[in-house]
C-alpha cells in the first residue's frame, strides 16, 4: 500500500551511481524533482544524459556551504528531501576531514535548512550497512535487520552512525535506507584507489549485494510506502545476492568477459581477530521487502543484463582478457605478501594502502 500523491523533492548526490536512477524512479512516481549535486565533468555528463528523456530541476551547490543550502532549500520549498549524497570509500579513506564535512556537516546543513520549513514532510536518509562494524565469517554472526545497533571501527561507519544519530533527533520526520553493496549494471575502468582498496577486502567475508536498479527503487518506494516513516530498513538483494564476497565479485568479472582473480590477491584476515575483517555481512530482508517491495531482479537475472549491455564490447574484454588480467593481478599488494596487513584492523590496513604510510 502506498499514497502517490505527488510532493516537491529535493535530491542531493542526483547524479552518482544509485542517483541518476533514483531521479528516474522519484518522476515515475509523480514527484517534481529537483536535482543536487557538486559540478563535475561527470554529474554534467549525467544530468545532460537524464534530460534527454527526463524533466527536472537542478541546482549546483556544496554540501558544507551552510549558507548556500539554506538558500536552495528556501528557494526549492521542498516536500521532502532524499538524502543520498555522500563520500564513501575509498575517498572517505584517503580524505577523511573532507568525507565528514560532507557525510556529517552536510546532513548537518540539510536538517537546519528543513527545520524551517513550514510543511516539510520527510528526509529520507540513505546510510549503510557498514555501520555495523567488523563480521568474522568464522563465528557465525546473524543477519543484520533494521534493529542492528551501529558498531562502526571506521571513519566512514562512524560519519554514517553519526548522521544517522542527527537525523532521528533532529525532530523531523524520517526514513533511514542502510544500503549494502550496490552493484552497478556498467563497468568504468577502476581508479587505482578504488582497484587498491577492493584488494584489501578479505576474499571470504561475507556480502550481501543488490541491483542499482533495486536500490534506487526502494530508496524512491521510502517517499510513499505506508509504514515507512520514522523507521530503519536494511537493503539487501534476494535470490542469489548474499555470498561469499570474492565470489560475487568474481562473477562480476566473468559477467564482463574477465577470469576471476584468484583469492590469494586479496588481504589475509585473521578469523581470531575479529577487527581485521571488512564491514559487511548477509542481511534480513523480510522488514525492507515487506514495506518496500523493492526486489525486482535475481542476481543471475542482474549479470545477465550486464553482459547485454556490453554488447559487442564483451568480445573485446575477452580477447584481451589475458593481458587485462595480469595487470590488475599485478596490482594486488597481497600476492608476494600474503600476512601483508594480516593482523591490522581492516581500517588501518586500508589507511596505509590508500595514504601510503
């Protein structure tokens, strides 16, 4: 059950990877959007792109300017606001003072700004589920639920927790949406970064995943599904998206036209030390699903349509594939060293990988 009555809806992060199909599915619902984010050759390109079909508004403006987003609030008048701007790993790894002024102060900003608003409705905040913290495979841990308790041993976990924390006191109404790993339908060649930061994720932890397609569904279904305000959902993908996370990602690989590459790439966590391993773990999905009917494709269904996507290109990945595998094996600080980092808390390991210390 939900109500579509049509609201005014100011949407920060537009253009990243779950906000250009978040803006698509916030119009098929009936809203008027209007469209925030930072400038940049890529929300350009984005925001051009989605104009071409879609109708929206856009605004230009920095998150930790307070002033400036008081202004686009008070000017925009917005209904709600759907929060999904953010710096996540690795960038939140490498620049940490910046992630917080956006991932915290920028929350921050946004909260002051609605709190003056007259009619304001909802701010629908999307988090994620790395807040709860480090998950040893080896002990067995349960899903996560909407009723986890944030146990974040990172700076991005503890940014999120804290956004969060101001979001349920700020007095407002709300809606929290803890995201798991999306996974996108295309493929961008991988910053070192991002490529050195994915080999720090133990081979065998846990993940659970989920369709860019879902995610950004279900965060549009939290502005109009009956039983969603002032609650917390987990996101999680069904048939076939919680796994082992080397495996899911080597399927993604194949799904390009790339052999997996093999475990002994990956970082070493130690499963008696339980602050090595990386902030992930399956999810209970009956809360989430039950409210927000958000789960559309299997995963098998998701790698599918990847490998359609590529088209032609696919049989070039795969002609080239063997050289394209030695690079990014090449890449991997784990495979000459394989106690590289073993015994450090995941976040420290990622730290001096990423700020070289």
């Amino acid at each position: 059950m939900s109500s579509r009555q049509s609201q005014r809806i100011l949407l920060t992060g537009a253009f990243g990877g779950v906000g250009e199909w978040l803006v698509q599915d916030l119009l098929a619902l009936g809203h008027h959007v209007t469209c925030l984010d930072l400038p940049s050759p890529r929300s350009t390109k984005v925001a051009k792109k989605l104009a071409v079909t879609s109708r929206f508004d856009v605004e230009w403006c920095d998150l930790t300017d307070s002033s400036a987003v008081s202004e686009v609030v008070a000017r925009v008048q917005p209904d709600m606001i759907v929060h999904a701007a953010a710096i996540i790993p690795p960038l939140s790894v490498k620049k940490p003072k910046l992630a917080r002024a956006v991932n915290v102060g920028g929350t921050e900003h946004l909260l002051t700004a609605a709190s003056a608003l007259p009619t304001f409705r909802r701010l629908v905040f999307v988090s994620s589920y790395s807040v709860g913290g480090p998950i040893n495979p080896h002990r067995t841990p349960a899903p996560w639920d909407g009723n986890t308790q944030p146990a974040p041993q990172d700076d991005y976990g503890l940014q999120k927790a804290e956004a969060e924390g101001l979001v349920r006191t700020a007095g407002l109404p709300w809606t929290i949406i803890r995201l798991c790993a999306v996974f996108p339908l295309t493929d961008t060649a991988p910053d070192p970064d991002t490529l050195t930061f994915s080999f720090a994720l133990p081979y065998d932890r846990r993940e659970h995943a989920i369709d860019v397609r879902d995610a950004a569904y279900a965060i549009a279904q939290a502005t109009v599904a009956e039983g969603a305000l002032n609650r917390l959902f987990v996101l999680g993908g069904g048939e076939g998206w919680q796994g082992i996370g080397g495996e899911l990602t080597g399927a993604m690989m194949t799904s390009s036209g790339l052999p997996p590459l093999p475990a002994t790439c990956y970082r070493q966590a130690d499963p008696a030390r339980d602050e090595t391993w990386f902030y992930e773990n399956w999810v209970d999905t009956r809360e989430s699903q039950a409210v927000l009917n958000y789960q559309q494709h299997s995963f098998s269904e998701f790698l599918a349509e990847r490998r359609k996507r590529m088209g032609m290109a696919y049989y070039l990945v795969r002609l080239l594939s063997p050289i394209i595998f030695r690079v990014l094996k090449g890449k991997s600080p784990y495979l000459k060293n394989r106690d590289l980092h073993k015994d450090l808390p995941f976040s420290e390991a990622a730290a001096r990988l990423l700020r070289k210390d």
